[in-house]
C-alpha cells in the first residue's frame, strides 16, 4: 500500500500510517485520572483487607462470555444486563491463581501511567492526545513476554480490569494495537496540534453534506486504491479493519457516526465470517458488550457482497468456494442471534447462503470483469440502494448544536437532485378493480406519458432493484423505480424534439440511450442527469441498442435512412455504418449476434465478435411487414436464433444453424379474433411486440387485438391469453429474473391517425407473471 496515501501527519498523499485515536467528537467520556485512580485503589483495598482477615484475595469479575449477560437493544446492539452473573478469580486456587497475579501486575502497571503521566516503555508507540500518553497493550506484553505468556492473554486482562472497573481502555491510558487503516476525504487536526490527512486523491472535489462511510476488506481496500475508487464517487472515506476488526478501528467508526452522521456500509466477502465481521462493526461482540455505548454503530447497512447477488450477476458456480463444516456452524450461530430476528432481508440473505452451502470471496466479481468491483458494483449500489439495513440513518441522542437536525437521509437519489414527473406511488401485486383497461386487474405504473407508448425496457441485472424506462410519443422518455415493497415511483425523464421510438441501458445501468423521430439518438446519464447527443441520421431513428464486447463498446442505430450506424459515445461521428437494403424497422442484439428486419421484407444477421459484420440475409418466413424482432438463446446461454412478427398476427421461430430446418423452424398464428384454429373470418391483428423470458426461455407476444400471450416455443404450444384491453397493447418487457412482465396500453397507429383519440390514457401494467411462464412438462 505503499503506493497510496492511506492517512499521513504531515506528510504529502503517498505515505502509509495506520489511523490513530482521534479528537473527533464523540460520545466517549474521558473518565478523570482521579476516579481511575480510585477505583484501582478500591480493588487493592479489598485485596489487602482479605488478606488482613486471613482469606484468600478474590477478584470478581463479570462473565463476558455469557449469553446470558447480554441483552439486545436496537438502538444500542448487544450490551451487558446490570445484574450479570460474575466469575471469581481465586488466589487460593490453582487453575485462577496465575491469573489473580498476572491481573494485578497490569493493574499496578495501569495506575503509575495514569498516576505519573509520563510512563512509556522503550519500544512504546505512543499516541498523544490532551497532553496524555497512552501505551499499546503489546506494550504491555513486551515488557515480560516470560511473564505474560502470550498477546491475547494480555488482552483478555485488559478487558476484564475495564469491565470489573466499569472504566473503557482508554481511560486506563491502554489502547489496543491497530491493524486497520483509512483512507479518503478525510483531514483533521489532532488537539496536539498533528495535521492527519486521508485524502489519497490530489484532484480537488467539492464535498457535498453527505460524505459516505465505507469499510472494506484489506485486499479488496488495495484493489479499490488502485482502481482509483475515490474519483468515481467522492466524497467517500474507506476504512479496512483487516479482519475481526480491532477496537481503535471500531471507535474511529464510531467517533465518525458521532460527529458527522455519515451512513456507513460494509462490504465483506459472503460467507459466515464477513458476516460476523459486519454484526461486529454493527452490534458489537458479546466479549467487548460492557463498552456497547461506546463501540456499536446500529445504522451501518450491508452493501455486499451479498449472497443474492451471485444468482443476480450469474456468478459461474466453479467461481464459488463450499461451504465447510465450520461454516455451517458458524452460520447456524448466526442466523440465531437476537438481532437477526430484527434484520429480515439479512435474515433472507442468511437463508440463501445456507441454502447453496457456497460462499464467495469479493474478488469472485473480477470473473464480470476486471474492474466490474469499482466501474459498476459498487456506485450501482451506493446510487440506487442495493444495501441491506435500514432504509434511514438513525441518530443518536446528541449534547451539541445539532441535535435538533433532522436525520440525513442513507439513501442517495437517482438522479442527483432532480425530482420525479409525478405524485405518490402504486402498490404492486395489490387489490385493483378489473375494468376494461385492465381487465387483468393489474397493476398501474403510476404517472404514465401522455402519448401513445412505443418502447419498455427493464434496467440491466447490475443494477440492484428495478428501474423501468419508457419512451413515447410526447418526446420523452420516462424512468420509474419498482421497489421491493411494491411502490412505482416516478424518478425523472428527458425530452427530444420528436417522438422517442427505442429506447435500451448500457449495461452497468448508468446510462439509458434514446432514438428519435428527431433523427437523432441521446445519451442519458443517469448519474447527473444529463442528456446529450450522440448520433445523426437523416431520417427517423427507429432502433437502438448498446452493444458490450470484450474488445469494444458502442450504440448501435438503425434508421429509416436505409443505414445501422455503431457510435462510440465520446465521439460524433460513427465508428462504422452499414447499408440496409431498405428502412430499418426493428431490431435486436444479443452479443455476439445482431438481428435487423427491414422493409420490404428484409432480413439480416449480423455477428459482433471483434468489429461487426454481416453474417447472413436471411429469406423472410412471413409473408407480410416485420413489426418485431426479439434474440433468443440455447441452453447454454448463447444467442441461437430469432422470433420475428410481422402485421399479419404471425411469429415465426427461426435457428440460425439448425440441424433440421424444415424441422426446427416453423411459424405459428396469433393476435387473431375467434381464436386461431378455426376457418371462420378472423380479424387479423399486428404483433406490436416479443419478449423472451429470461429464466425459462419461454415467450411473450402482444398485439394491436390489446391482448398479451404466453407461448413454449420448444413445446409449441400457448400457455396463456388475457383478456381484451379495450385499446392495443403497444409495446411489452420482463425485468432482469422474469418475476415482473411489463406491458403498453395505447394507440399503435395501426389504423391511421384519423382514430387516434387525444383523450383517451395510456397505460403500463405490471404483472407477477413468473410461475404463468414456466415450461409445459413434457408427456
């Protein structure tokens, strides 16, 4: 770590130093020497008046170890009860006498530091604070390493004198040694007068009222130092406890929630032991619960790695490590904690890890990609709320100024400080009345646009929770946040000068790209809310989609100009256009394969795999205009073909390289009145849109008839109809694990302009479709 300024004392950013006790604010009291010196004094009092009345000393001692000692307070975590049961350590008794002894030499020892004020050892690492020395308990221990025995049976004494005394360390002038170390925006000045700076960064940035507090991992904290976290989401102090943190990691949390109120999140590796970890940094231990008050910091909220995210990213089940039995038990010893009972969505997570018996280390997200940990995981979380905690940072109970500020709010808005476009939010899944809008008894998204809808689109799996997006033609694209609760909540949108006809995410979710009847593309940036241009067609652009590979990243757009164009985005003009053979009309990618239907009934493939090319024109299998175009994959997770629909209220299924062609591919009716399997007259409607399933593979159509179905393509059968909407449904989406389909209600054009009705509202639905998608099981 040499390499980064993890804190330095007057010293440039660069150099390494462990953090230090501090004179932040805090709630900590100094006890007065005096009363230290008394309470010492008391003790050897008793000791001499048994020894006065010839019995053997005692010294009682509160049995930290016992659960039965310690009671849980949210508000405080776990804390010694006032009437705990004691041991006695005996001087008469072999097994305590050592002990007895071995206590009173650091008591003797404690009281000449506090007494004098001026004890230190030859090697001591002193920390100087008010004029005040204090020494390092391995201090303590080098003096008569013969004597002592060990480090830990030092510490142990330690903290059984502070808890039999009812005195904290500090006030006994013995600070435990640090491991841990910090770093980010962060400078203080010491009441000696010692300048520390933690900023690593020189680029000078301005700090906003909400700093962030995050503890890491010592591996993960180095990797984050290299990828230059700080600049990415400043202003952000991290601290890594290496571990089990020790108790001057665990006060300088503290003592930062005292004086500022940050939130603070922990990032841990999901297994039992950075779960222990973060219940430490949160609840404290059952050994160190007399200084509870002290120590605990309830509000600290876990950000990750968590358990749910390996299925969310589709973490390769080879890159996770068994559980052993010691796991097992540890787990078991967690998931039965008081405090646990408390903490649902933990409790849930517990659940899932004790499920897989897998667990995984932070570095497992290096298999996403290199730098996926500091580019994407982690602003996505810190941005749209990917934690597990409370929802609101809750204030201690404060002497100064500020206690009479209201709390600071721990979850960041989604667009800096933009406001959403509408009012109050919808229940999802709840009770509704079926009508004919909604004949389904779904449920509303909450202010819908204006006009008729043209495109939905789900955030990407990178991002925790689900974001909705919609584009329309009232020029604008719209973005909702579907919480977990059930709430759709308007977020913000932004505007082109025409109709918004496409719009897809980049695949970190920072981002939401728009194509326009404008002739133009933008690019939204969801984390300033900006939007700026990206792209120039000279007619409409009717498709655009973000395309991620190993070797490149671009936008690609096709328009009605007879081209499909591939932008990078810092630059005007395009990496590459290709000819279509006429208007492009839909289109969809799926790495490393691209899908483009034109008119006229044109149909190509493209693959992505180094620079994009052409693969193959493909004979279209229907028989009139493509309406819409949707990639499907194998088993295996890999693009193998394609659903096209066309206005004729046909889906033809299509391989790419299939074994048996006249087999494998076929074409199948729907969107048609009286049902498809009858000579009767049909009135035959456009297939407005396809969406495949991201779990079963399973299929969704949705048509101008305002009816959406479900289909098994490799089963070839329907799985469901709804019922009739009383206007078309336009446009349809899952969200990244398929539990929520989406689905437009509004004009589609499809009978011309002059039976657009102004007056009558669009719709969004949402719908809990997941179990209604599942496979038929095979006869």
């Amino acid at each position: 770590m040499e390499k980064h300024g993890l804190c330095s004392t007057e010293t440039p950013a660069g150099n390494k130093a462990s953090f230090r006790e501090t004179s932040l604010s805090g709630e900590e009291s100094h006890i007065p020497s005096s009363e230290v010196l008394e309470a010492i004094e008391n003790v050897i009092q008793g000791v001499l008046q048994s020894l006065a009345q010839k019995k053997a000393p005692v010294l009682t001692v509160a049995n930290r170890t016992d659960w039965r000692n310690i009671e849980f307070k949210d508000s405080v975590g776990l804390q010694m009860i006032p009437a705990s049961t004691a041991k006695q350590i005996r001087s008469d008794c072999p097994q305590s006498a050592r002990r007895f002894a071995l206590m009173l030499k650091i008591l003797s020892m404690i009281y000449k530091m506090v007494q004098s004020n001026t004890y230190a050892t030859k090697s001591c690492f002193s920390i100087i604070i008010t004029n005040t020395i204090f020494c390092l308990d391995r201090d303590i221990y080098y003096s008569d390493t013969l004597l002592f025995g060990s480090q830990r049976a030092v510490d142990q004494i330690i903290n059984d004198i502070s808890c039999m005394l009812k005195i904290p360390r500090r006030s006994l002038h013995v600070l435990s040694t640090t491991k841990g170390f910090v770093a980010g925006n962060l400078s203080y000045t010491e009441e000696d007068g010692t300048k520390v700076n933690c900023t690593c960064s020189a680029t000078a940035v301005t700090v906003p009222s909400n700093v962030q507090g995050i503890k890491k991992k010592d591996a993960t904290f180095q990797r984050l130092l290299d990828d230059n976290f700080f600049s990415k989401v400043s202003p952000c102090i991290m601290i890594t406890g290496r571990g089990i943190p020790d108790l001057n990691t665990r006060l300088l949390v503290r003592k930062l929630w005292d004086s500022f109120q940050i939130p603070i999140f922990t990032l841990m590796d999901a297994d039992p032991h950075g779960v222990e970890i973060m219940c430490v940094y949160k609840y404290g231990s059952a050994s160190m619960s007399f200084e509870a008050h002290h120590l605990t910091v309830p509000s600290v909220k876990w950000l990750g790695l968590l358990p749910s995210d390996l299925e969310r990213l589709n973490i390769c089940k080879d890159a996770l490590i068994p559980f052993t039995k010691q796991d097992e038990n540890k787990l078991a010893s967690i998931q039965k904690r008081p405090y646990i009972a408390c903490q649902p969505l933990w409790k849930k997570e517990l659940e899932i890890m004790a499920a897989s018996k897998l667990k995984a280390e932070i570095q497992v997200l290096t298999s996403v990609s290199s730098d996926y940990l500091s580019r994407v995981y982690l602003p996505n979380k810190l941005q749209f709320g990917g934690w597990r905690g409370p929802s609101r940072a809750r204030r201690r109970p404060r002497s100064d100024s500020r206690a009479g500020a209201g709390p600071q709010r721990a979850r960041m808005s989604l667009f800096g400080s933009t406001s959403g476009f509408g009012t109050g939010g919808t229940s999802m899944f709840g009770s509704t009345t079926a009508d004919n809008h909604n004949p389904m008894k779904d449920i509303e998204v909450t202010s819908p646009p204006d006009d008729s809808i043209s495109c939905l689109a789900f955030s990407p799996p990178t991002l925790p929770g689900n974001f909705l997006i919609a584009g329309s033609w009232a020029n604008d694209v719209r973005c909702w946040e579907v919480q977990d609760n059930g709430q759709t909540i308007p977020k913000a949108q932004q505007m082109h000068t025409g109709p918004v006809l496409d719009a897809c995410w980049s695949d970190d979710g920072s981002k939401v790209f728009t194509a326009s009847c404008d002739k133009t593309a933008k690019m939204w940036d969801l984390n300033s809310n900006q939007a700026i241009q990206i792209a120039q067609h000279d007619a409409p652009v009717k498709t655009i989609h973000w395309i991620k590979a190993p070797n490149y990243s671009c936008v690609m757009t096709g328009s009605w100009d007879k081209t499909l164009k591939f932008w990078d985005t810092r630059s005007p003009t395009p990496m590459m256009t290709l000819q279509l053979p006429e208007r492009c009309y839909c289109a969809d990618v799926v790495h490393p394969m691209a899908a483009v239907a034109t008119a006229e009934r044109g149909l190509i493939v493209y693959q992505l795999e180094n620079q994009p090319s052409e693969f193959r024109r493909i004979e279209s299998p229907l028989k009139h205009q493509h309406r819409c175009v949707a990639i499907f994959k194998d088993k295996v997770n890999k693009p193998t073909g394609f659903a096209l629909g066309s206005i004729e209220g046909r889906v033809a299924i299509h391989y790419i390289n299939p074994p048996n062609p006249a087999k494998d591919n076929f074409t199948f009716k729907c969107h048609r009145s009286n049902g498809t399997n009858t000579s009767a007259p049909q009135d035959i409607y456009a297939v407005n849109g396809i969406a495949f399933h991201p779990v079963h593979g399973t299929l969704a159509t949705v048509g101008s008839d305002g009816r959406f179905s479900f289909w098994d393509k490799d089963a070839r059968t329907k799985l469901k109809t709804s019922e009739q909407l009383d206007q078309p449904i336009s446009a349809c989406c899952f969200n990244h694990n398929g539990n929520i389909f989406a689905y437009a209600s509004s004009y589609d054009w499809s009978k011309g302009h002059e039976f657009y009705n102004p007056q009558k509202k669009n719709y969004i639905f949402l719908r809990n479709a997941a179990e209604e998608l599942k496979p038929r099981n095979k006869k």
